[in-house]
C-alpha cells in the first residue's frame, strides 16, 4: 500500500504552484481528478484483501485453530434418541396348521346291520360309509412371551362338529378351545414353571406330542383313552434340567420328532372330567410324569448322536361319564393307570414303544349299565429316517381292551390294529402321509356288537403357516 501513498504524493508535486506558473486548464484538472480516485479505489482494494488474508503461522507449542472448511468436514454425532420400549403385544406369534384326510375301504365292514359293529374310529369320523374328504384338524396358534417371566400359549380348533342338529345330522366346522394357558417361570434360567389353565395332560409320550409332528395319523386307542383329546383345566408344574433341555435341542436342531418341552419332570392337578366338559364332582385329577433322554455315545462308534428316551406316567381320578339317555352319572367311577414308554430316536432306524395298565368306566353289556373294569394295551412302532430324505416310511401295532370314557356310557373298545405308513414332506410347508391299515375293532357304541375288519388305504396332507 505504500507505493500507492508515494505514487499520490508524486501527482500532487507535479501541479505548478499557481504564483511560479501559468494557471493549469480545466482539462488538465480533470485528468489529475481521474488519476487521484483511480489511486484511491485501488488503496481500498488493497485493504480488504490485506484484512481477508489469513495470519502467518506462528510457532508455538498450542494447535493452530481449524479453519472453516475443517470445521464444516467435522461431523457431529445427533443426540441419542431413546430406544422405543418394546409393547408386550410385539413378542407373540402367530403359526397353525391344516390337516385335509380321505380314507377309502379295500375290503371290510363298511356297514353293518343293527347290533353289529361297522368298523369305525374313535379318532377320525371320515372312516365310515359315504365319506370322502374331510377337514381333521384347524390349528392356530398365538403365543408368546408378555413379560421376562410370563409367556401365553391359545390354540382354538375349526375342524370340530356339532351332532343332533336334524335328526341326528353331525354340522362340521366349529370352533373349540383347545389350549388356553399362562406359564410362570419361577427362575431366572426357565428351568421351572407353573402352567394354569387348559392344557395338555402329562400322560403319555404321543399324547404330549403335537398332531402336527406326530408321525402316524392317529394316537393309539390304548394311551389316548387316558385323556381323550388329551387336555383338562387345571394347574401344573414342570421342570426341565439343563441337561436334558440341551439334549432335546439338539435333537430339535436335527429334525427329529419331539414331543415338545413340557418338562422331564411334571405334578398336576385336573378337574378330570375332560376337554370342554364341566366339573361334575368335588374330586381332582392328580398327574405325574417323568421322562428322560439318555445319549449312547459311550457305547460306541455305531451308537454317535443316538438317544433312548424312558419313562413313565401315573393318573388317578373319578370321573362321572355322560349318559346315552341324557345328563351325567350320578356316581363317580374309579379311573387310575399307569404307563410306561421308551423311544430311540431314529439315526437312521429308530423304535417307539409305549404301554399302560389299570382300571376305569366301561359299559358292561351282561349288566346293562357302566361299571369300572380293567384296561390295558399300547402300541409298538418302527421308523426309518435316511439323512437328507424327504421321505420316513413306518410301521405300527396296536393293541387296546377297556372303556372310552369320553363317549356316551363308556363305550368298550376291543382293537387291533397294523398300519405301515409314509410320510414325505417336499417342502417344509407341506406334508403328505399315505399309510395301509388292517384294523380289527369293537365301534364304540353300547347298542353294536362283534368286532368289524377290513382293510383301508388313509391319506392326509398337512400344511403348516
């Protein structure tokens, strides 16, 4: 900026003092006016560049500040937003299944005259005359947990019936409760719980076992006339080891058939008249189960992954069955049994076997009215389950004499029954089980006698959503 000051001084010595010389011209005013403002803009320039610039460096053992554009390339983190608290409604899930049947005769007692037994099934009304396709099951299921240590389990079915609408006509397609509980984890490790409300009764290793991953098509008659439709209301408490929680995972893991955590140890206490039934006496129904998995590795090379399964089950009850001719039984019947049952999970062969004895209502028809007779019978089954297969054909037998407490006059059930079967399941959503069955059976009504036979081809597809 000097050089401009200097330059300005020079201009104004050049002009002639106007007493040594001849008055300038306004020409030559004018250009000296010129020249003066051209000095003066550009000393202005100057200045404002020299404010602009940034100031030299300066040693100095503090950081030079940033400088606006390293300011701008800094990000700066937005405040924490809290996290939204999950609603108790966001933990349940929502799953069910579909079972679509046809079964058609080969051979047999399809009818019967009156007082003779047709051959029929306490398990599947599509065995019968003119039947075709029918719907066994309707399954959905919400569950979930609503806190850490509570969780719900509802399950209705749409696939029940309703009799005597016209003339005895069955109406299919009904909803009914079939779960309808609340366990309470008493530990933080979930080890032990308390189960209220209607639920499965710990009687018997297929009974537990869902429908959905049963491999047969039916429970046999023997376990099941335990707990037919296998649930009460009532209260019960489970618990499970951590051992055998970590031996049912891994067979979980690998595809097997479980019959589902309801603990390796169970006490329970039932009205005991049944599913969906009221409460007819001040008696309950008092359940113990006890069932535990043993891994064979130690036995060799040939026994590697491999488990046995054992155990056994007590129930005692009094139970007062329904009436042919309407209402309850005035008196209550004994109901007791005992079961034992052992499954060796199929790695590729496996084997299933399960027995009860004991005592319950039976129609006697020397007597003409129900008293409590002896039962006994159960089942013994084979599978295969090749790695990487789609398909597991099996075979089983099974063999029941005693009552069928959830029918009118606790009908007597005589059966004996061979069925091989197999599953296939193309995609996970799907499976179709095809199966042949030679059954003997006594039809479970009082006013029918003699044991029908006959041969029939069952066929069902599952899918599960």
């Amino acid at each position: 900026m000097g050089h401009h000051m200097l330059r300005a001084a020079a201009l104004m010595a050049v002009a002639p003092a106007p007493a040594m010389a001849q008055a300038p011209s306004i020409a030559d005013l004018q250009r000296q006016i010129d020249e003066l403002k051209a000095v003066i803009a550009e000393m202005k320039a100057a200045r404002t560049a020299v404010a602009a610039a940034p100031s030299p460096p300066v040693a100095s053992p503090v950081a030079p500040a940033p400088t606006p554009a390293q300011v701008a390339q800094v990000s700066v983190p937005a405040p924490a937003t809290p996290p939204k608290k999950e609603a108790w409604y966001d933990r349940l899930t929502l799953r069910g299944y579909t079972q679509l049947r046809f079964s058609e005769f080969l051979s047999g007692d399809r009818t019967a005259p009156a007082g003779v037994s047709r051959l029929r099934s306490v398990h599947d009304s599509g065995i019968g005359d003119g039947t075709n396709l029918t719907l066994r099951r309707v399954r959905l299921v919400l569950q979930g947990d609503i806190s850490d240590d509570v969780s719900l389990y509802l399950q209705p079915d749409f696939a029940t019936n309703v009799s005597n609408q016209t003339a005895g006509e069955r109406r299919e397609g009904f909803g009914q409760l079939r779960d309808a509980y609340v366990d309470a984890f008493l530990d933080d490790a979930h080890r032990f719980r308390l189960r209220f409300g209607q639920s499965k009764v710990p009687y018997g290793w297929e009974n537990m076992q869902s429908s959905s991953n049963r491999l047969t098509l039916d429970r046999s008659d023997a376990i099941n006339s335990a707990v037919p439709g296998e649930r009460d209301l009532g209260i019960v408490a489970y618990y499970t080891p951590t051992r055998v929680d970590r031996v049912w995972k891994r067979l979980a893991d690998d595809g097997q058939k479980l019959f589902g955590n309801y603990g390796a140890f169970a006490l329970a206490l039932y009205n005991g008249q049944g599913i969906n039934r009221t409460e007819t006496n001040d008696s309950l129904m008092t359940v113990a189960m006890a069932t535990w998995p043993f891994e064979l590795d130690a036995l060799g090379d040939g026994f590697a992954g491999q488990v046995l399964e054992v155990g056994a089950a007590g129930l005692r009850n009094r139970i007062n069955p329904e009436l042919g001719s309407g209402g309850t039984s005035d008196v209550s019947f004994a109901d007791e049994r005992f079961g034992i049952h052992a499954i060796l999970y199929p790695q590729p062969l496996g084997f299933q076997a399960e027995w009860n004895w004991g005592r319950g209502p039976e129609y006697d028809r020397a007597q003409g009215r129900i008293v409590t007779g002896p039962l006994n019978g159960g089942y013994v089954q084979s599978m295969l389950r090749l790695p990487g297969s789609k398909l597991m054909p099996y075979g089983r037998w099974q063999h029941y004499r005693g009552g069928w407490k959830a029918l009118p006059d606790a009908p007597r059930l005589e059966t004996d029954e061979f069925e091989i079967g197999l599953e296939w399941q193309p995609v996970p959503p799907l499976e179709l089980t095809v199966a042949f069955a030679r059954m003997h059976r006594l039809e479970a009504d009082p006013d029918r006698e003699g044991r029908a036979e006959g041969n029939l081809i069952r066929t069902q597809l599952q899918w599960n959503y």
